[in-house]
C-alpha cells in the first residue's frame, strides 16, 4: 500500500527494475566476481599511477660548469696552463670541445685529457704569452643537450 497522501493509489510500491538491481551486484550473487575484479584491477591502476607520479624523476638539465681553472675574469702565473672544468652532470667527453683564443684573435683546438672523472674535462696548455684570453668550451651532456660558453681569463707577466 502507498503510504504518501499525495498519490491516491493501493498498489504495492512497484519493483526494483533489471538494471538497477544488476548495477547493486551483492557478494556470492551472479556476476559478483567479474565486478569485484573490474574494481581491483582498477584500483591497482590508480595506485600504480599515483607511485608512479609521486617516485623522485632525476632531473636532466644541461651541463653548467659549476667550478673552473682558469677561474672567470681570474689572473693566472705566465707558464704551462692546467685546464679543470668540472660541470653539473656527466658529460660525453669524445664529443666535447675546447678551444683558445689569444689576445691577438687566433684560435687554437686544446686537446682534451683522456680518463679522469665523467663531470671533468682536463687539458694543459704549453707557456702562454701575457695577455687577455677566451677559453670556450663545448660538452655534450648525458642527457644530450649541447651546451657551450666562455670564460675569459688573464696571463701575467
């Protein structure tokens, strides 16, 4: 019987439709398991992704040389030039370059030093002239970016 005074009818409250009743799927009843895995599988989707996003990515930048000898705008001894530029990140030294111009404007390829540490380019210059120098130097970072600069430097008398 219809208790609301707003519907004036004796006719039992009508049933559950199919549809509904299928989308209220209890334990043990038909078809239970294959929800139940639906929301499983669904579920370990989510949690795999929200690791995923929350795990630390290594940051790939480009190689920055954060410590150099020369030294920027630095003054150095007149005599043989030892060359350290130790950058940010591994480098690829085969592909890495460095270069010198002398205070007359000529430029000169500076061989590289094999072996040492990945973040490290070595190289030695024979006696330099006084003068204002530009070493330039061009590394291929590991996470293959070209990245390039200079550092300007002084030999005294």
């Amino acid at each position: 019987m219809c208790r609301n005074p707003a519907i004036k009818s004796n006719a039992p409250p009508p049933a559950m439709t199919t549809a509904a009743s299928s989308a209220m799927t209890l334990p043990g009843a038909p078809g239970a398991t294959a929800n139940m895995r639906k929301m499983l599988r669904n579920l370990a989707a989510l949690l795999l992704l929200g690791t995923a996003a929350a795990l630390p990515v290594p940051a790939l930048a480009h190689a920055v040389v954060v410590k150099a000898q020369p030294a920027l705008d630095q003054e150095v001894a007149a005599g043989p030039l030892d060359i350290r530029l130790e950058f940010n990140s591994r480098i690829d030294k085969e592909r890495s370059r460095l270069q010198l111009t002398a205070p007359d404007g000529t430029r000169s390829d500076v061989p590289i030093a094999e072996g040492g540490e990945p973040t490290v380019l070595m190289a030695q210059v024979p006696a330099l002239p006084p003068g204002a120098y530009t070493l330039r130097w061009q590394v291929l970072a590991v996470d293959g970016h070209i990245t390039r600069g200079d550092i300007p430097f002084t030999v005294g008398e």
